[in-house]
C-alpha cells in the first residue's frame, strides 16, 4: 500500500511526469496493491482520469470537512 498524501499537487503542471509517478506505483504495486492519494478536488479529478488510463480501479471519498479535499482509492 502506499499513501500519497499531497504529492500530486507537486506534478499538476507537468501531465507527464503525473502519468510516469503513476505507472511505476503500477509496477510497484502489481499484482494486488493500493495507493491512496490525499489532495484537492481538481488534482483528485485529473489522478482519476489517469488511474483509468493506468486501468486502476479507482474510488473518490469526499472528507465532508468542509473543504475541496478529497481521497482517491485505488
């Protein structure tokens, strides 16, 4: 399992180092593993399209904080 808890926000301006992060955790993670990703609604958003292209089965859990930030289980 691995948690990422706001690391993706330190990629949004470069996609393709976002899709390169993802698919060594793939490798990293195969055959039975998960990542949990902690950020904002709109860095979770684009981490959900990605881990569809990646072919992860992916979940979005609003915190119900009062704020934009989000999970993604995958």
């Amino acid at each position: 399992m691995l948690h990422a808890n706001g690391l993706l926000s330190h990629l949004t301006s470069e996609r393709c180092n976002m899709m390169n992060l993802f698919l060594e955790m793939d490798r990293i993670l195969h055959p039975e593993g998960w990542v949990i990703f902690s950020n904002n609604m709109g860095v979770i958003d684009m981490a959900c399209t990605l881990a569809a292209q990646v072919r992860w089965e992916a979940r979005v859990i609003d915190l119900q904080n009062g704020s934009d930030q989000r999970l993604l289980v995958c």
